[in-house]
C-alpha cells in the first residue's frame, strides 16, 4: 500500500482512517494486537477517536508508526497525522499544551526576580534579629541559674541523652517523607504509569504483563496509573488493587501514609 495523502487531523476522523487502513488490509484489531504487542484497548482508542483513555503522547505516537508498519502505511505521515489530531483533541478539552509551566520560562523569570530580593531582605532581618537575642541573652541565663535549685535525675526524670545522639529535625523530616512504591502489572496486560513527586521528580514507563518496577522518591507522589484494573500497588507492605475499572486512567497520591485515589483522568497530560 502507498503512504496515504492528507492524513485528517481531527481524532475521529484520524480513528476512521486508521480504521480504513486496517480493514483494507483484511486484518482485525487481535491481528494488530499480537504483530505490535499493543493492547486492544488501546488500540481501540486510538480508532475512535477517543483520546481520552490514552497514555502520554510520546509513547502513542510510537504505537501509530507500528500500526502504520503492520498496515503498509508511511509511518511518518501517519505519526504527524497523529500529531495534529493530539493538538485537536488538547484544543477542544481547554488544556492545549501552552499552559504547561515548562513552555513559559520567562514566568519563571519573573518569579525569580520578585522573590530574589524579597528573600535576601528577609534573611537579612532574621541575621539580625538573631544578633541582638544573643546580645542580651547571656544576662537572661544567668539570672534563671541563680534563681534555679538542682533536681535529682529519678526515673521521672532520666538523664538528657547528649546532642549527638539526638536526630536532627531534617533527619525526621527526610525519612517521614521517603515513599518506596512496588508496581506489579498482571500478567496478561500492561499498563503505563506517570509519577511526579514533590521535588519535581517525574518520569513515566509503559510496563509490560507480569512485571515488576519499584519506585523511590519524596513524597508525597502523584501517581497516575494508565489501568487502573491491570496493577497491584504495594506501599510499606500494603496493597492496594482494584484502583478502578479495566481501561480506565486512574490519578492517585502516594505518601508514607498510604495511597489515596484522587479520581479518574479528566484529560490525557
């Protein structure tokens, strides 16, 4: 087959062609599924239109130039087909990709050049504030030594541990806020997930059936789980399964506390 001319940049109309492809190669959507290893959920998305229930958009402009590989299609023309239609479905849902933070720098910019000075200042304020506590703190301490009286260190009263026994507060903190998560896909299916944590740590993965990926970072972790009925969650030795239903893009947070579903994808990031 030759590479098709005009591929149509709206979604249902690139589905249908996509559709069209397929079926004028006598293959069905199982045919596609065993030759690319993509999942006919999926698979059906991206015929329908209905890029709702999708992964991210990198990984499914890799599945459109399989597709185009097993139909004899161009793969290219076909993945910037694909990429027009994204741009369409993004317009119409009122969260086109120019809102994203990454894409205005200069915001950043200005940000920066606000709260620079305002920072400095008020370091500054706290330098000397500190300065004159200190000042006068000496006469404050001995005046509490010489109205205090010995106490017996008694078992209500054990001896202090010293300074470098104690954690430290950033100690406490770091380790509260460390959240280990297990994912185990099902065997038999596959599902992507996308993870952001709170220092900005973000990464996504598609994961193959009956695999495992285990994950590290600060929490808490915003995890969004690309099935919510092909995975099982393991956090401190809990799991949590049966996030939603088969397909379904699910949004979750992960702390030390557990894991809590925030909702189903109301569009596709």
């Amino acid at each position: 087959m030759t590479a098709m001319e005009g591929v149509p940049n709206h979604p249902k109309a690139f589905g249908e062609e996509l559709q069209r492809l397929r079926e004028s190669t006598g293959l069905s959507l199982e045919d596609i599924a065993e030759e690319t290893k993509i999942s006919r959920q999926i698979l059906r998305s991206l015929e329908s239109g209905d890029f709702r229930f999708l992964p991210q958009k990198v990984f499914c402009r890799n599945f459109v130039t399989q597709y185009a590989v097993v139909v004899g299609a161009d793969p290219e023309e076909l993945a910037d087909g694909f990429e027009a239609a994204w741009e369409r479905f993004l317009l119409a849902s009122g969260n086109h990709l120019q809102i994203e933070i990454d894409e205005a720098p200069f915001i950043q910019a200005i940000r920066w050049r606000f709260w620079l000075p305002v920072t400095i200042a008020a370091a500054i304020l706290i330098v000397a504030a500190v300065v004159i506590l200190r000042g006068s703190a000496p006469d404050v301490h001995l005046a509490a030594e010489n109205r205090s009286t010995p106490m017996p260190r008694t078992a209500t009263n054990p001896v202090p541990a010293s300074p470098s026994m104690l954690p430290t507060a950033t100690e406490i903190v770091d380790e509260g806020d460390y959240v280990s998560i297990l994912v185990r896909v099902h065997p038999e299916m596959e599902c992507w997930i996308h993870f952001r944590d709170r220092n900005g740590v973000a990464g996504g993965k598609l994961l193959a059936g009956g695999t495992e990926e285990r994950i590290d970072l600060m929490g808490p972790v915003k995890l969004t789980v690309g099935d919510a009925d092909a995975v099982v969650i393991e956090i401190a030795g809990v799991e949590y399964r049966g996030l939603g239903r088969p397909g379904q893009v699910v949004h979750t947070e992960v702390s030390g506390e557990g894991l809590v579903v925030l909702g189903p994808r109301a569009r596709n990031e």
